[in-house]
C-alpha cells in the first residue's frame, strides 16, 4: 500500500507541477497585462499589412502592398500610393490607446446609432498575409483580417468613437485616425512624380525628337551607350536623377482623368525620360508647357499634371553635354594609396614611385629622388585634367593626332598594381595652347589644355627630379667666397661670438674686417638647402646662351662632410618592393668639400626675374628665384654707417647749405634752437632711431682715395648727432643715379651707397619735429641688402622642419 500510495502521489505531483509550469507560463507580467488592456488592438502589427479596403465618403478604395514594399493602389483605378500617409494610417491602429471605452451593462441602455456605428461611414478592413487557424484559438499573433468601423467624433474635444468586428465594446481613440481614414484618391496617392532608390537606379534614358540618350551604371561610373559610346559626366547624370527623384506634383496640379493626350502634347511628347532599378522601369512624359509650367503623364498611370518647368533645362541637355569631360576618373585623397606614376616618351619609360619612407623616386630609367611637390601636383592636375573638345568619336587615322603612335602615355596605379587611370596624350595644336589625347580602350579623341601639363611632360626627367642641388649641414660651413667682376668677398668662420652669441664671420677680401653676420647667415642657410626653381636642360652645347661661361657671380661654400656607410637591412621584401636597398647612416669621419655656384644671366628682361644658374660640379642648368639671387649679391661688410647709444644723444645738428638746425636736450626735454614752437619728443626719438638703423645697400669704395668725385669734400647735408662720448656724423653727398646718393660716416674710409628714401628720412625742417605724423612701414630692403623674410625662422634652427644638417631623403640625390 505504501508503495502504490507514492506512486499515486507522485502522478499527482508531477501533474501539478505540468499545470503549474504551463499555466505560469502562458502569463504575462502584470506591467505587459495593463499595456495591452489599454490597446485598442494588441495583438496588431503593420508591417503584417499587406492588403487594406477603405470605405469613406469618397467611396471604396483598395491598396495592396507590392514585393518591394511599396503601396499601391488598385482601386478604382491602378496608381501608386503616398507611402508614408499609408503607413500612417496602419500606425494609427499599431500603437492606438484607448481613451475609454463603453459596453452593454445589464439593463443599461446600449444604442450603435448614439455612436454613429449603426451604419458607419467609414470602415477599413485589413489584411495579413498569414491566415487564421480554424481549429486554434489565436492568443497572440496577427489575425488574417482586422475590420474596424470608425464612428463619429465626440461633441466635445477631437476624439472619435470606433468598434472592431469582433468586439461589442465601442472605444473613443484619439480623433487623427478619422482624418487620415477619411482621405480620398487624390489624397492617397503619390505626389511623387518618380519612386526610386538614387542609388539603385542603373539606366537613365531621354528620348526627344532629335535623340536617344542612353546612360547605363558601370560600378560607380556611369556611361553614354546611345547615341554615342563614351562615360558619362558623373556629377550631371547623378545631378539629374537627383532632380528627378524630388519632382512632386502639387494637389492642385493634378487634371481630370482624359484620353486625349494630344490636347496636352502628350501623344508625341517632346521629352520621355525612364528610370530602370534593379529591372523595374518607370516612364515619365513631357508635353506642351503652359504659364511656367509643362504637362507631364507617367505611362502607367492614366492622370496628367502639371509640373513647373525648369526640369526641362536639365532634358534639353545635347549628348555632348552629358559626356564625362574628365579625361580619367579615380578615387583618392590627393596620393594617398597612388604608388606610381608612369610616363612613357619617345624616347624612355619614366617610372616615378614611392619609397617606402613614402618619399617619390625615380626609379626608370634612373635611380634619383623625385621633387615631392611636382610629383603630387601633376597626379592632381590629371585628377582634374578636363576635356575641351570633342574631336572626333570614331577617328579613321589616329596618326593626324599623334595618337596613332602616341607622344606620351600616361598611368597611375594604386597599391597592389591596381592600375586607376591611363591614357595617350598626342600633338599639340598649333597655337600651343591645347593637346590631343585618348583614354586607353577608348575610340574618341578629344583635346586639353597644356597649362601644368604638356609641359610637364615634353622633358620627364627634368620636370620630375628632385629640385635640391645644394645640401649639406648649415653649421658646418667653414669659408665662403663670393666673386663678382669688380669685387671678391673671401670669408672665413671664427671661433669668436659677437654680443648676440652668434659665431663671427672673418672677412679677408676686399678689406679685413668682421662679415655681417647675418647676411652671411641668410647665404649659407639658402645654399645648405638650395632647390631651383625649376630645370632648364642637361648638359646644353653652349653654356654661353645662358650667361654660365662667364658667370656675373660665382659662389663657392667650403664645409665638412659627413662620409656615410650603407648596411643592407634584412627584410628582403621590403627591398625589393622598394626596388632599391634601404641604407643607414653610419658615420666614418669628416672630410671637406666645397661647391661653387654659378650665376648668370636673367631669365627675361626687368626688376625681380629668375636668372640662369649652374653647379660647377653638375651639368643642369635651372633657374633660381630672384630672392635668392639678391642675398647672393648682398655686400658683405656690415652696411651699418653710424653707432652710438641713442639714449645717449643730447644735440643733433642738421647742417644744409643755406642754413642749420639743432636740437638740445635739456632736463630730458628737446628744445629747437632759435624756433618758438617746441618740438614733439617723439618726432625727434624717431629721427635718431631712423639715424642709429641707418644703413647702405653696399659700399662703393671700401678706401676713398677721392672724396670730390663723391661730392663728400663739401657735402650737401650734415647730420651730427652728439654725446658725451664724442659725435657721430653723417655725409650725404651727391646722387649716384635717380635712386641712391653717396654717403660717408666721418670716421670711415668706406664709401657708402645708400637708397634716396632713406635719406628723405633724415632731410628734415623744424615743423617737422613739431607735428605728429604717422610712422611709415619701413620699406623692403633695397637690392643688395639681405633680410630675413618676414615669418622666416631665426638663424640656428632647420627651414626645412629637420635638425640643422640633416638632409631631407637621407643624403640620396
């Protein structure tokens, strides 16, 4: 008994716990419970919805869904639908609460008509595409078809009453559902005049009376396959799709529904346009315009309407219109990815890649370092390299372009060998401003301008090469010799420091003295990293034509060199994609060299040109800017004519011919002698500062032998300046030419020569140093005289954003 009294126990447990288990698990929590109980429709889910009947007082209208989830709509006639007022309607009852709700109670009256439900105006079935089950209760989960009848809305506030099929309860919902179920036709349908994805869409067609243009999607590019065979302007064709994406027609522009189109100019429209994606096509016809406006009618709908007309602009375009005037296409951040550069010449195969260190080299057809900028500027310029003319989109005789055997052929490649873009280039036109050439692959011949390009390319190597032809360690420098037909300037470092701690320059010619340190500076910085302009030619017949056989100055700089020793690295794959082998400095001792550069003449006639130069040592001939060219002529003896302490000054004295003015400081205060007005103190601490800094733009004669030739014997100005420690004093005498005037300090033999504008600073009346004026921007620097450039980096650091020293590719040129 024991054992069958368990057993039976046992049944029972396990099907208590079986009821317990399924019962408990068919609940919901109680916060889940209450959010249902407040739906109007739990268990409804939109996206279900394939199918809805509306009935409204405009009559019965049916949408259906379409595959690609667009709706349609089917009845009374075949029109695409407004998908977002659709699937506003289907939200509606998705996430409806009930605002309250009455039922039947007991004896209570209970009337459909008070509600307006006993024969409701508006009623929408819809329908899922999952059907009920008969023999299963649905507890959950769509049901097969939801029918809900909208009754009227309440007297007060905007709600409206509303029943289900298979409820007895009316329920009051918010009152934006019977607006939107209430709309008819016109208010249902798509304003949208074309329904597509931009980016799906893969053949854009306009038909007119004079063409067929045809445009199919290739990848990203688009291309014309009718009437002509050509890519496409990728930035017009996706402009226009564009456009036509966001044609809407305005409810009022729509027209009664007719079968005479040719009223409308719709029988033979002067433009048709059809959008193809992913197979579907769709086709929109333009006919007679009318006030701004043109009629308009997709052939797979029966209604026309109006749409305003700057759309046709963008139709009328001519097939060349809509060619692709960029040469070649391809994606990059200016080159970033791009590894090489191809040009192939007459003559050469010019291979242009980047290092490892990222630098460009020329590798082909030989092995030199390649100028970084005109390496990325000229892939910029194919980039951007666009078509002027159309030639000929099926030549007969390529030879009549110089394509037939092309002058040049051009790639880029992207890493991995990814070749991006390549084409021909041919012969020039006649006046030189453009060129032909062709796209590889390609029938069509077109034109381009030469402007940063031809030019680039008729002399490979020159163009390309790296522009650096001086480079060595600025602090390095130990002697610098200048010569010039009537003067040489041979000067050598010390081991003394001036008052500045910069390292003292001695002169030996054309007199011995200490250099200015800072014009000798500014020429050893610009020749530690002297780049050309650009390249003239290699190794010319006759330097003469260039004013080389007897330069107008030659400059030559002595430093130490630093010997380096490669060691081959032991990654081989990295050498060989490279293509040559990595090297490391290793120091193995100093030696001295020296390099002399040669001067010649300008390139062009007048004032601040390029000029024609040349390393002793090399035979390329370039051309340096006239900046350069001015520091290399600057005078090298200090141009500066008086010292003395300016605080110091206590009486200035301006000596003319016909008369003297002095100025004495007395108890700090100036006063002018023999003038009633007193002077303004800082007019008269401006002219003594204008005295302190000023300076020659270079010396005449560095021992005058001769003062009359000068007119310094009897000078026409005087300028003292004095203080307890003795007078400085100036002498202007006469002008040398229409710009400058001879100048001597008392206590020098040197011969100044010095710009007429300084010396308008120091001419000066009385009521000169009686008014306030405005203090003038001091004036650029006279040729001859070196300045630093305003911004430039003072002495003792790199310009080039290395350690003084270093050279930019690691000392490969």
């Amino acid at each position: 008994m024991k054992l069958k009294t368990t057993i039976i126990l046992l049944i029972v447990a396990a099907i208590g716990i079986s009821y317990v288990f399924l019962y408990e698990r068919k609940q919901l929590p109680h916060e889940e419970w209450e959010r249902l109980q407040k739906k109007v429709i739990p268990d409804f889910k939109s996206s279900m919805i394939k199918k809805i009947e509306l009935n409204n007082e405009s009559g019965k209208i049916v949408l259906e869904k379409s595959g690609d989830d667009y709706w349609y709509i089917v009845e009374p006639q075949r029109l695409r639908a407004d998908n977002s007022e659709v699937n506003s309607i289907l939200s509606e009852f998705e996430y409806m609460n009930k605002v309250g709700s009455f039922k039947k109670e007991g004896e209570k009256p209970f009337d459909l008509k008070d509600y307006g439900l006993d024969d409701p105006k508006i009623s929408i079935h819809m329908y899922t595409n999952i059907p009920a089950s008969a023999d299963k209760i649905q507890v959950t989960g769509p049901k097969n078809k939801y029918t809900v009848f909208v009754g009227q809305k309440l007297a007060a506030g905007d709600n409206v009453y509303l029943k289900l099929d298979t409820s007895d309860e009316v329920v009051v919902v918010p009152g934006t559902l019977h607006s939107k179920a209430n709309k008819d036709v016109l208010g249902l349908r798509s304003k949208w005049v074309f329904t597509f994805d931009k980016e799906a869409v893969d053949s854009l067609q306009i038909k007119t009376n004079e063409f067929n243009v045809v445009c199919n999607r290739k990848g990203i590019f688009w291309r014309l396959v009718e009437p002509i065979n050509d890519l496409a302007d990728l930035e017009k064709i996706k402009e226009i799709i564009g456009k036509l994406k966001n044609l809407q027609i305005d409810s009022a522009d729509f027209l009664p529904d007719t079968t005479d189109l040719a009223k409308y100019g719709l029988d033979k429209p002067r433009y048709t346009v059809t959008i193809n994606e992913k197979g579907i096509s769709q086709s929109v016809m333009f006919g007679h315009s009318l006030d701004n406006k043109v009629y308009v009618k997709r052939t797979d709908e029966p209604t026309i309407f109006f749409l305003k007309d700057p759309i046709l602009v963008d139709l009328s375009k001519k097939p060349n219109d809509l060619r692709d005037k960029k040469v070649v296409r391809f994606e990059a951040i200016g080159t970033y990815g791009i590894n090489k550069l191809e040009i192939k010449t007459p003559s050469d195969l010019v291979t242009i890649e980047k290092s490892l260190e990222l630098d460009w080299k020329i590798t082909k057809p030989i092995n030199i370092y390649a100028d970084q900028d005109t390496v990325k500027n000229f892939i910029e310029k194919i980039k951007v390299l666009e078509i002027e003319d159309f030639v000929s989109d099926k030549p007969t005789d390529l030879s009549l372009y110089g394509l037939k055997d092309p002058v040049f052929e051009i790639s880029v490649t992207k890493e991995e060998d990814k070749e991006l873009a390549k084409f021909y280039v041919g012969n020039m036109l006649p006046d030189g401003t453009k060129c032909y050439v062709k796209r590889v692959g390609e029938e069509p011949v077109y034109t381009v301008p030469t402007a940063e390009f031809y030019d680039k390319i008729e002399n490979v190597l020159l163009t390309f090469r790296d522009r650096l032809v001086s480079d060595f360690g600025k602090d390095l420098a130990k002697k610098l010799v200048i010569e010039k037909p009537d003067r040489t300037f041979v000067c050598d470092i010390t081991n003394k420091k001036d008052e500045e701690g910069q390292i003292q320059w001695e002169l030996s010619k054309p007199v011995q003295t200490i250099a200015d340190a800072n014009v000798i500076n500014q020429i050893i910085w610009d020749l530690s990293f002297l780049k050309a302009e650009n390249y003239v030619t290699k190794a010319p017949k006759d330097i003469k034509a260039f004013g080389l056989d007897e330069p107008r100055i030659k400059v030559s700089v002595t430093y130490e060199k630093v010997a380096e020793q490669p060691s081959e690295k032991a990654d081989k794959q990295k050498e060989e994609k490279a293509g040559h082998l990595l090297k490391e400095k290793e120091p193995l001792g100093k030696t001295v060299e020296t390099r002399t550069l040669l001067i010649g003449k300008n390139v062009k006639e007048g004032d601040k040109v390029n000029s024609y130069c040349m390393m002793s040592d090399s035979d390329l001939v370039f051309e340096l800017s006239w900046p350069k060219i001015r520091n290399f002529d600057a005078e090298l003896v200090p141009t500066r004519i008086l010292r003395f302490e300016r605080s110091d000054v206590r009486k200035l004295v301006l000596d003319y011919a016909d008369r003297s003015i002095q100025l004495d400081k007395v108890n700090n205060v100036w006063k002018i002698k023999n003038y009633e007005k007193e002077p303004q103190g800082r007019e008269v601490d401006y002219f003594i500062r204008s005295l302190d800094e000023f300076k020659g733009s270079y010396i005449e004669q560095y021992k005058a032998t001769n003062l009359t030739q000068f007119s310094l014997d009897k000078p026409q100005f005087i300028v003292t300046a004095s203080s307890e420690s003795g007078d400085a004093v100036l002498y202007v005498g006469k002008k040398k030419d229409a710009h400058t005037y001879y100048v001597k300090n008392k206590d020098s033999d040197y011969i100044y020569v010095v710009d007429s504008e300084s010396i308008s600073k120091l001419m000066k009346k009385e009521e000169d140093f009686t008014t306030v004026v405005t203090e003038t921007a001091i004036p650029e620097a006279p040729v001859g005289e070196a300045k630093s450039p305003v911004g430039e980096k003072p002495l003792g650091t790199s310009p080039h954003g290395k350690p003084p020293g270093s050279a930019p590719h690691g000392g490969l040129h």
